[in-house]
C-alpha cells in the first residue's frame, strides 16, 4: 500500500481550472491534501482521483429515481428515456431474453467502434439488486457530462471516441423481478412451479428454514434456479457435487451456459474486443480481483487498485469457480477484471446504504475509462 501511495503522489498532476474555451489553465503543484480536498468524491486516496470538472456535480433534472426496489420495468423505460434524451451517445442493444420473457440489455455508452471497449454487468444474482439501480446512475452521470466533462485533462467525450463502455446493469431480470415482487411477478406457471418445488426440496434438504415470502427475497439463482455466476466454464467441474438440482443459490446447472443470461453475456463478450471487465455484485465492500488461473494478474491488480482508490474497498483475492470475471481471466485471450462487492448488510442492501454506495461508486465508470485509455 505505501508504494502504491508514493505512486500516486508523485504522479498527480496540478490542480488548475478550466479557462474560456476549456483551455486548461495549470497551475502550481499541489500538496498531498490540496489535492485530497479538491477531489470531494468517494471514500479512497482522494488526491489519486484524477483532476475533474464535474464528479461533485449533481445532474440536472435527472431521470433515474433512486428507488428501494428499482424494478425491470423500472428500467426499461428509462433506458428508453434516456435514449431520447441523448441521443447518439448511447446505443441500446437486446443481447438476450431470459426463460420468462424479459430483455437483457447492452447499453453501449460513447462510439460503439471503438478500438478498446469495457464491459461493466450487474445483477447476475437476484437479491442483489441495488447494483442496476447504481449502474444506471453511472450512465446517466456520464451522459449527463458527456460534452462537458473532463478526466485528468482529457474530454470525457474524446476518451469515449477511443473506448466506449458497454452497460448490462441487470443480467438476470427475472431473478431481480422474483427477489423484488415474490412469486406472482413470474409470468410462466411451468417457472412458478419449478420454483415452489425449489423451496419444497431447499427446506428438506435444511437448506432454509424461512418461510416461502422471505425465501424469495433471498433468492440468488435465475427463474429456473440456476445460479448463473456458476454457470460459466471455468472451475465448473470442480463445482461441489452437492450442487446438483435447483435452488435459490448455487446450483450450477446441467452445463456450462445452459442459461439464456449466461449464453447472452458469453455471446456479448465474445463480439467486442473488451480491454477489462467490472461485475458489480453486494455485499462487503471488496474488490475481488484474482483467480487462481488469471491470466491477466499484473492488469487486474493495476485495475482493482485504480477501482479501490475511487470507492475505498479493500482489494482481496478469490477462487471463483464458474464465475463471469474468472471465466474471462482464464481464458487463452485473458480479459483482466474486477468483481465490485456494494453495501455492508446482507442482502438484499437496504436501501438506506444507497447514499453512501452511490458516492463510493459514482466515478467508477471515468476511472476504468481513463485506466484503459492510458494503455492504448
């Protein structure tokens, strides 16, 4: 940590203004808490956030609402909204449809040609669904300074030419919509059915002694009860194999990518060039970063140290068998990678943990965009 800290402080760059024009006006350097003060956002190494125009900024009139249960629907229409509002700064894609019928959306934020491209995806596990609502909020902060913002003397607009960000904030709609509004919010009765004969085989098997309401909210896996960050090839035959029917968390299902959610995200991360990966997860406030078969270890601890000085999370290691992020760093072309673990209370985090992590979050997207921007 101190030559990480030495690190930053000898690479920060002045303090100055924006002058008519944007022109930047520098100015002397400044001293480690100068700079600390100046950058008034999250909880981490303040004076290692980059100089910026606008993180302290609020949005105007914005159109996400922050909500305790920010549904599917709920953010449908916004990304619709959105779309209107900004136009060619986003573009929005269907990359798949989960078992009851719901879109699972790519928003592309910035030029979808770009040489390099980030993939940030949230809410592969149901009851973990303040992470969408945070995303979302991340995308409209950068659309909304988008033409005016600027990341360590760089138009957040020139970055977004180079790398654009590509937004999945819920990766497993139906999981969030069973967590959130209980059984009869699942529109398929054969789904429903195969969720109550879940619960049935969970309480013989001593898995939970909840009753069936609460059960739900606590539930991980999607509407078939599969929990889809099991569901990806790497590690998945070293799986327990207890794991072997579904259930509200850890199954692993009859295959690698069985799933309509985990085929889409394979699908999507097998068509963009992605320079690195952000999976927003809750709860414990930690970054998880590695595996024991990365590929790309050197990249993922630069990465996972630039996303602890933006949000103030203690970086730790993991063995993520079947997991998105350790299925991308293993691969032959390693994608480097971070898992973001929101919120101190187990989930669902209540929503009164949203304040602080929003502020611990609301610069995460700028601070992977100019990671990967300095390395092309």
């Amino acid at each position: 940590m101190k030559r990480m800290v030495c690190a930053i402080l000898s690479g920060i760059l002045a303090v100055g203004g924006l002058g008519a024009g944007g022109a930047v006006s520098y100015g002397a350097e400044p001293s480690y808490m100068e700079a600390k003060e100046a950058n008034a956002v999250g909880p981490g190494i303040k004076a290692s956030v980059g100089f910026n125009d606008f993180l302290d900024l609020e949005v105007a009139n914005p159109i996400i609402t922050p909500v305790e249960k920010y549904s599917y629907e709920q953010m449908e229409t916004d990304i619709k909204t959105l779309q209107a509002a900004y136009g060619d700064k986003i573009t929005v894609n269907v990359i798949g449809t989960s078992l009851d019928g719901r879109n699972i959306y790519d928003i592309i934020l910035g030029n979808p040609e770009a040489e390099a491209q980030i993939l940030m995806q949230g809410a592969i596990h149901a009851r973990e669904y303040m992470t969408p609502l945070i995303m979302m909020k991340e995308l409209e902060y950068a659309l909304a300074f988008y033409d005016t913002g600027h990341y360590n003397y760089k138009p957040v607009s020139d970055m977004l030419q180079k790398v654009a960000i590509h937004f999945v904030p819920m990766t497993n709609p139906d999981g969030v919509t069973l967590s959130q509004f209980g059984l009869d919010a699942i529109r398929s009765e054969t789904l429903k059915k195969g969720i109550e004969d879940c619960y049935a085989r969970d309480t013989s098997l001593g898995k939970t002694s909840d009753p069936f309401e609460v059960y739900l909210t606590k539930w991980k896996a999607n509407a078939g009860g599969v929990d889809l960050n099991y569901n990806f090839p790497y590690g998945w035959e070293q799986l327990s194999a207890d794991r072997t029917a579904p259930s509200y968390a850890n199954y692993k299902g009859p295959t690698p990518f069985s799933e309509p959610e985990s085929k889409a995200l394979s699908q999507l991360a097998d068509q963009y060039p992605f320079a690195i990966t952000v999976s927003y997860h809750s709860q414990g406030e930690v970054i998880y970063w590695t595996t024991s078969s990365n590929g790309a270890e050197m990249a993922s601890n630069t990465l996972a140290e630039a996303v602890s000085v933006m949000t103030g999370y203690r970086m730790d290691s993991s063995d993520g068998k079947g997991g998105f992020k350790d299925w991308m760093q293993s691969r032959s072309n390693a994608v480097p990678g971070v898992t973001l673990e929101v919120g101190r209370t187990p989930c669902p985090v209540p929503f009164s943990e949203y304040p602080a992590v929003w502020k611990q979050n609301k610069g995460v997207w700028v601070q992977v965009l100019d990671y990967v921007v300095r390395r092309i």
